[in-house]
C-alpha cells in the first residue's frame, strides 16, 4: 500500500482533531491552525488526485484492519479526491474573504468557536466524499448539520436564531427521512457497506423480490437529501440562513453545505443502488420537475427581491434546481452536467456573496438596492468580482455557467420527452437570471451624486482584493479548462460503478 | 393475499405510524417545544424500527456467558450499535434545538415560530 492512501483518512482525522485543538487555543492561534489544515488537507487532496491519476483505480482503505462486511471502509477515486481540492479552495477562499466581516459582526471571544466550527464543517465533509458506510454517512451528515447551525447563529441577533431554528427543523426532517430509509435499506439487505449492499440490490432487483420496499427506500433517502440541499418546495429556510449570517458562514453554506450534500446523494445513487435502477425508478422524474420548478420559481423571487444577500439567496434555488434537473435527466451526460454544475455554482455563489459584502460595506451598510447605487465605484474590485459572478450565473461564455449550461443542454438533446421541457427552461432560467443579476450590475455601475459612503481605493484591503482576484481565476479556470474537467468527471463516474 | 404480512411485521408497522406521526409534529406545529417533541418521537420510532428488525425470537444479546459461542444462541448486534450511535445523534440535535429555543424565548417571550417571524419582519431588522 502506498503512503498517499492514507491521505484521505489523514484529511479527516486532523480537520476533527484541528477543531478539538482550537477550543483551548486563543483566537488568532485557533485562526492560523484553521488556515494550515485547510490547506494541508488542499495539498494532500491534490497528491491523492494526481496518485489517482496515476494509477487510475479506485482504492478501499480498511479502518481498524476489518475485512469488508464487518468493518468500516473509506473509499477513494478521482472523484472524491477532486471534490475534496475543490472544497478546500473555497473554504479557503471563503474563510479569507470573510476575516474583516467577521470581526465587526461577531464578538471575539467567540472568533475561536467559529473556526471550530469551520474545522468540524470541512471535518464531516470529507468524511462524506470519502466513506464507503451509509451509517458513517449519516453520522457525519447530523454533524454537518450541527455545524452549519452553529455558523448561522454566530452573529447574535433575533434573525439568524429564527434562522437557525427554521435551518435546523428542515435538516432534522431531512435527516429523518435519510434515517428511515437507511434503516429499511439495512433490513433489506443486511449490510451497511455501500458495494456490499449494492451486491445485494441487484440481486434483489433481478428477482423481482421486495419491489415496493426497495423503491420506498430509495424514495425516502433521495427526498431527504433534496430536503437538506434546498430543493424546491423545500428551500423556505434559506433565504434568511444565507442572507443574515456573516458572509464566510454564508458563502460556505451555499457552496459547500449544501453541496456535500447532493454529492453524497451521487454516491448513494452510484454506489448503494446502482445507476441503472436508480434511472429505471420513476424518482428522477420528480427530480426533474422539482428541479425545473425550482429553476422558474427560485429565480421569480429572486427578482422580487429589495435585499442583494437575499437575492443571491434565492439565486441558490434555482441553481439546486439545475442540478437535480440533471438527475433527473437519467443519463451520463445529465449526471456530468449537475457535478460539473455543482463545482460551477460552487466557485461562483461563493464569489457573488463576498463580493456583495464589499459593495454594502460602501453603502453605508446597507443592502437596498436603492443605496447600493454607484457602489462599485467606491469599492472597485468587489465591483468586477460582482460582475465577473453574474456573468458567470447569466452564462456569458469564458465563465464556468456557460459550460454547465452548454452541458445541461447538450445532456437534454436527443432525450424523447425531457429535451423540450429542459430546453425551454433553460431558456426562461437564463433570462431571469439575466433580468435580475444584470439589473444589479448596472445599478452597481450608474454613478451616484448623492452623498455616497466612503469610497475604498483599490489597494486598500489587499487580502479582500486577493480573494476575489483567486475567485475570478478559478472560475475562468472553470470556464476555460471545461475539456479536461468534463474527462475528469467522466473519469471518476465511471469509477463509481 | 394484500396486507397479509401487516400483523407479521406488526412491530415496524408501529414504529413507521410513529415515525409519520413525530415527522408530521415537527413539520406541522407552530409550538416549538412540541416540535422538539416531535423529533423526539420521530428518531425514537426509527430506534424501535431498528430494535424490533435486530431481534430474533428465542435468542439472547450478545454477550457470551457460559462459554456459549455458536451464532444462532444470540441476537444481531448491529441494529444495536445503530440505535445507541443514533441516540447520541439525537441527544445532541435536541440540545441545540432546545437552546435555541430558550435564546429566542428570552428575546420575544413566546414560542410561536410564525408570531416571531412577524415581529422579525416588523422590526425589520
């Protein structure tokens, strides 16, 4: 066994132990020891990546040295290891952008609490991507949930505590709907080990034994992981979880949370049913009317919308929507489509909040668009991050949303009922999206003669102009290098299976 | 015949009306305390969904006494397991909902989830 195949098992141990550690350290220790482990556990990611590569097959690595039914297994492939990089780059990013906010928004005392928290986030993450146990799986999806809680709450105010509250009771039915179903799925097939119990599903699914349970089970486990991932009709706690934490909290909770959310979904549709029975089940039909659904209504409210973070808030919806509408496709291309998308919306929604914070911070704190006006005169650089992001959202070319959406349309082509439907939402997705991220960019750029707020000149905040300047690379990076990341993805599917 | 293996499974029928019932509570109630409530008696039905499928008829738990080893003198262990990583999930998830409650008891004095979202909006924070 090489060295990197611990890499995965590393990355997670020392998130959780770095979260252990910081809760004696004072808050600038616990702040660089938060900074170190995210990027040690980006490089070893990125090892583990090009060691994949290399040899170009998945591995198992065994905890505790039990063979398969009995023990407890990570599990690592391209996929996975690329996800982790990803993850670890805009938790990075996030945690950067962030830093000023967060010390005018939260006390300091609590400073060491919230990279605590941040630790036990990237912590339950990974352990999503890389376990090979649905149990696991569970465990660390309650304590991601605990974590992204306690990031709403951090800034003390009656709003993120409502927030917090309505965030939690939507997570818990979300998570006991997952439960049950993990439940029913271990009854049917006595085993918790994600391949072993895909051994056992098509055996059953080829004897035409326990139909209806079976199909019960996997209705239940998709639709409690739409429920924590904001799926349409679900997605009433956002709004104000995204709009009232402080801005690292936001941006990690639309890109990360809810992310890790629907690649665990990928795996349970991968790896514990099988793609091919997932796609003969009637469930990715309501994936995809769910997911356009989401695209026309998530969007429709954005645009009604007086407050810049909630309307990048509700923005998220319609982008969830994108990718379970890729689900719900049912083919290859569909499913490269939603991860491509997830990692698109990932490094742009991101972008779009600690960008957003520059311009309010100029408008005296303000978050109407009215005051906004002329904003992105007084903080240039959070003015073209803005723009840079709603370009990449409306799907201007050169930005990673237009390969998603080159994807989701190229994926939708040549399917005999869904191609219409898609097509024509797609469609109407990308004028509202237009209509309302445009129109706050040409608000942002009409010059204001009012008294406006103070203006920031341009090499002020060098670690804020940073962050948006790495923001902006990564996504024309995404946008750019589509080619090698669509054989990546590609690659790591077919390593799922 | 249809329903035939109801009263065979008669015990997970129970724990899943229970688990629709505190899953109904959770999402339906304005009350939060019984909302907890509610989740309470929603992850308590999965424990016994998962107690009721672990036992075996006739057999005992897992612990070897008498020097007894063969497979089929006891019960399987797992579900077990299941259910105490469950309730520590559980414990945990109701402390923090109950904290919670008790900050935005102290800030608006009710607990009626809409009525605080109205006050919310009108002060328009």
């Amino acid at each position: 066994m090489a060295f990197v195949q611990n890499f995965p098992f590393f990355s997670i141990i020392l998130s959780m132990f770095a979260g252990i550690v910081s809760s004696v350290l004072p808050a600038k220790a616990a702040k660089w020891l938060n900074t170190f482990v995210i990027s040690a556990v980006g490089v070893m990611s990125l090892v583990l990546l090009r060691f994949l590569s290399a040899t170009g097959r998945p591995f198992v690595y065994w905890m505790g040295h039990f063979p398969a039914p009995w023990g407890n297994e990570i599990r690592a492939g391209l996929l996975e290891a690329g996800m982790a990089v990803v993850f670890c780059v805009i938790m990075l990013l996030s945690m950067l952008g962030g830093r000023k906010k967060l010390l005018q928004e939260v006390e300091y005392s609590k400073h060491n609490l919230y990279y605590i928290l941040t630790d036990l986030l990237l912590s339950s993450l990974l352990a999503m991507i890389y376990t090979n146990d649905l149990f696991t799986a569970y465990v660390f999806v309650e304590i991601n949930t605990i974590a992204a809680c306690g990031l709403i709450m951090i800034r003390q105010n009656g709003r993120t505590i409502e927030a917090a509250v309505r965030y939690m009771i939507m997570s818990l039915l979300g998570s006991g709907l997952f439960l049950i179903g993990l439940c029913m799925i271990y009854t049917l097939t006595g085993h918790l080990l994600m391949s072993n119990i895909q051994d056992a599903v098509a055996q059953l699914f080829a004897d035409g034994a326990y139909t209806v349970p079976l199909l019960t089970t996997i209705g239940l486990m998709s639709a409690g992981l739409a429920i924590k991932s904001a799926l349409f009709p679900f997605h009433s706690w956002l709004p104000d979880a995204y709009g009232y934490s402080t801005v690292s909290s936001a941006a990690m909770l639309s890109s990360l949370v809810s992310k890790g959310y629907i690649f665990l979904l990928i795996k349970i549709i991968y790896r514990v049913i099988g793609f091919e029975i997932f796609t003969q089940s009637k469930i990715i039909n309501i994936f995809f009317v769910f997911g356009l659904m989401g695209m026309i209504f998530g969007s429709l409210s954005a645009m009604r919308e007086n407050d810049i973070r909630r309307m990048i808030s509700f923005s998220s919806v319609a982008q969830i929507g994108y990718i379970y509408m890729g689900f719900g496709l049912g083919t290859t291309l569909g499913m490269v489509a939603s991860v491509y998308h997830i990692i698109s919306h990932a490094a742009t929604k991101s972008l779009l909040f600690i960008s957003a914070i520059g311009l309010t911070d100029v408008s005296h704190g303000s978050r109407k668009f009215h005051d906004l006006t002329g904003a992105a005169y007084r903080n240039k650089i959070a003015g073209i991050g803005f723009t840079v992001g709603s370009l990449s959202m409306v799907g201007m070319p050169m930005f990673s949303g237009f390969v998603s959406k080159l994807l989701f349309s190229q994926a939708a082509v040549g399917h005999t009922i869904k191609m219409l439907p898609t097509l024509i939402v797609l469609g109407i997705s990308t004028i509202l999206n237009a209509i309302y991220f445009l129109k706050t960019v040409i608000r942002i750029y009409v010059p204001d003669h009012r008294q406006g707020g103070e203006s920031i000149p341009l090499g002020a905040e060098k670690v804020y102009a940073l962050t948006i300047i790495c923001f902006i690379a990564f996504n024309v990076a995404l946008g750019m290098l589509s080619q090698p990341i669509e054989s990546w993805i590609l690659a790591g599917l077919s390593m799922f299976g | 015949m249809f329903g035939g293996n109801l009263l065979v499974n008669f015990g997970s029928v129970v724990a899943v009306i229970l688990f629709g019932i505190g899953f109904s509570n959770l999402l339906l109630q304005k009350n939060l305390i019984k909302k907890i409530l509610g989740l309470n008696i929603m992850d308590t039905a999965v424990y016994l969904f998962l107690a009721e499928k672990g036992y075996i008829d006739g057999r005992v738990a897992p612990i070897v006494v008498d020097g007894v080893q063969d497979v089929t003198a006891y019960i399987n262990p797992v579900p077990s397991g299941l259910v105490l990583t469950g309730i520590v999930v559980s414990v945990s998830v109701t402390a923090i909902m109950l904290s919670l409650t008790i900050r935005l008891y102290r800030r608006y004095h009710t607990l009626d989830l809409d009525e605080i979202s109205t006050r919310l909006k009108k002060e328009g924070l």
